[in-house]
C-alpha cells in the first residue's frame, strides 16, 4: 500500500504542471517588451489572432535569413488573423537602426525585449537556446508549435488556420522529455526515488511504441548515468513489442542497442542486422542503419583499446621481469655444466 501511494504521488510530481508554462497546449507567457519598434504595440491573449513570435537578433545570418521568410508569412495568412512578432534581446539602439537601415523592408511587428524576460519564459521550459526560434500561440492564448522559423512552422500555420492542426501528439513529446529529464536527474544524483520514478515514466507511456522505445534507448545510452536500470529499459522493450504492429523494425533496433550496451554485444549486432533487413519504412531503415554503425564503430574503438593496453602490460613485463632471469641466466653460463666454474 505505502509503494503504490509513493507511485501515485511520483507520477503526479512527474505530470504536466505549471512549472511547464510555455510548453504545448499550456498558457502563453505574455510579452515584456522594453519598446516597439516597429508597428503597434501586441498583446498576446485569447481572442482572434494567431501570433507568431520569432526570438532573433539582428546580426545573426539565420535571422536575416527568416526575415524574407516571415514576410511571406504575414502576408499570406494577415487575412486569418495572423499576427508576426519579432522580438530582440539586444540593446534598442542597435535594433531601431538595423530597422532604419537594413531592416526597412520587414513586414511585422518588432519589439526589443526587457532584459530578455519574454525570451527566457518561452525558451526556457522548452530548452531552446538557440535562435532564430519561433513559437505559434493559438486563438485561445495557448502555445501551439514551437521550431525554427525555416522549419515546419508554413506547415503548422496552414493547419492551424483551417482548424486541422492536432498540438497532441507534440504536447505529449514535450511533456515525457522533461519527465525523462526528471528521471535522468534522480538517477544521476543516485537518489532514493529513482526507482519510482522509473516505474512512473513507464506508467505514463504505457501505450506508446516510440515514447517506450525512446525510454530504453535513452536509459541505455545517455552519457554520465551511474547505475543504467537496464531492467527497466528491457521492461519499456517488452511493452513496446506488445503494441507494435507496423514498426516491429523499431523496437528490434532499440533492442538491439539495449543488448549491446548491456554487454551482449554480439547478440546486439546480430538483431541490428536482423532488424535492418526486416526494415520497411525508408526512414526506420536509416535510423537502424545509424545505430548499426555506431555500434559498429564502438566495438573497433574498444578493441583498439584493448590491443593498445595489451601493448602496454607487454611492455611493462619486459621491462621488469626478465631482468632476474637474465642476470641468473648469464650467473650459470659463466660457471659453466652444473655451475662449475
């Protein structure tokens, strides 16, 4: 009874909550804007607009490169309510006079941000460092989609505009990497709650073939990780093969890299090869194909490894143990037969 209220109680600490706030589907953070630039001042609310915030600065390539972009953009979509916001952390001065020289030809809104306090409350939850960087907030003042600006963001809008888009399945993707997040930081401090954790972060991704394999991959191959549960990553595999129908391939692959990196290495290169010659999907094939390389690459690397500490206690060998046998050797030879002299 006390473990199961334990687990109850984790999965609640391991749920989506408002510490997440600018993640999928959550509230959008309102905008702190030190001044607009550029275009009347936004407020980001329910209501009718779809805003697009783009984070850039002005002497980055890519951010000048997403201008002509983000142009399209606003243009295309102004009669569905689209709002396009640029928002810089640099100082106001550089921002106004990249506008007044260089920037006379952007089509949308640009603020300069307030101590980059609106950059931080968007990219921090979602762990963006990066930009340029650019978030989707829907008609009911929830975050949509989150991306690069030259990346997927046309296609969102198209969808969203239409009342087609589905923030689900990214919601869901965001929400188990930081309970992944949350599992990878107890285990690494070897704390007591680890192991429920663990069972918490199966719980919540009990009918997901990729969540599932993603868990076992990443519990088997992420850098600095004291004690792998590899039991618990084969527990993510056994449910995973359960559910999987059409991307058997997947979960053979995750499998596969499962038994390498538990020692099984040979049983782990041969399910690779098995799992790539089973592949239909052009895409699951050349993830497979990945991970059968880096496999690859990892066995060369430690037999180099090997040859090299053989070298090594060879040579400390000779160093040191034929000297006695050689001093001896040479003490017989001049006594000559039966250590006469």
């Amino acid at each position: 009874m006390k473990h199961t209220f334990a687990l109850v109680v984790l999965m609640a600490v391991l749920a989506p909550g408002i510490s997440f706030g600018g993640l999928i589907g959550e509230p959008a953070p309102p905008l702190v804007v030190k001044e607009w630039i550029k275009g009347q001042p936004v407020a980001v609310k329910p209501g009718t607009n779809i805003y697009v915030l783009e984070f850039w600065s002005v002497g980055g390539p890519l951010s000048r490169a997403a201008i002509t972009n983000l142009n399209r953009l606003q243009m295309q979509f102004k009669t569905n309510g689209v709002v396009v916001v640029g928002i810089s952390g640099e100082p106001i001065e550089t921002v106004r006079q990249f506008i007044q020289k260089d920037g006379t030809n952007i089509e949308y809104v640009i603020a300069a941000d307030d101590q980059r306090q609106t950059a931080l409350s968007y990219m921090t939850p979602v762990k963006q460092r990066g930009i340029p960087y650019t978030f989707v907030v829907g008609t009911n003042g929830n975050v949509l989609w989150h991306g690069p600006p030259l990346g997927g963001l046309k296609k969102a809008l198209e969808l969203i505009v239409v009342g087609q888009y589905d923030s689900e399945p990214l919601r869901k993707q965001e929400v188990a990497a930081h309970q992944m997040e949350q599992y990878l930081d107890l285990a690494r401090r070897e704390d007591a709650r680890t192991k429920l954790a663990g069972a918490a972060l199966l719980a919540n991704r009990t009918n997901d073939v990729p969540l599932l394999c993603d868990m076992a991959y990443v519990i088997a191959t992420v850098p600095r990780l004291p004690n792998r549960d590899f039991g618990l990553a084969g527990e993510a595999l056994d449910q995973a093969e359960k559910l999987a129908s059409t991307n058997k391939a997947l979960v053979m692959g995750i499998r596969a890299v499962w038994l390498f990196e538990s020692g099984k290495r040979d049983a782990g290169m041969t399910l690779a090869t098995q799992a790539l010659t089973s592949a239909q999907s052009p895409m699951i094939k050349n993830n497979i194909q990945l991970l059968l390389r880096t496999m690859e690459a990892h066995l060369a690397a430690a037999k180099t490894n090997q040859v090299n500490t053989n070298q090594s206690n060879t040579a400390r060998t000779s160093e040191h143990a034929p000297v006695a046998n050689t001093n001896q050797s040479n003490t017989n030879q001049s006594k000559g037969p039966a250590g006469k002299p």
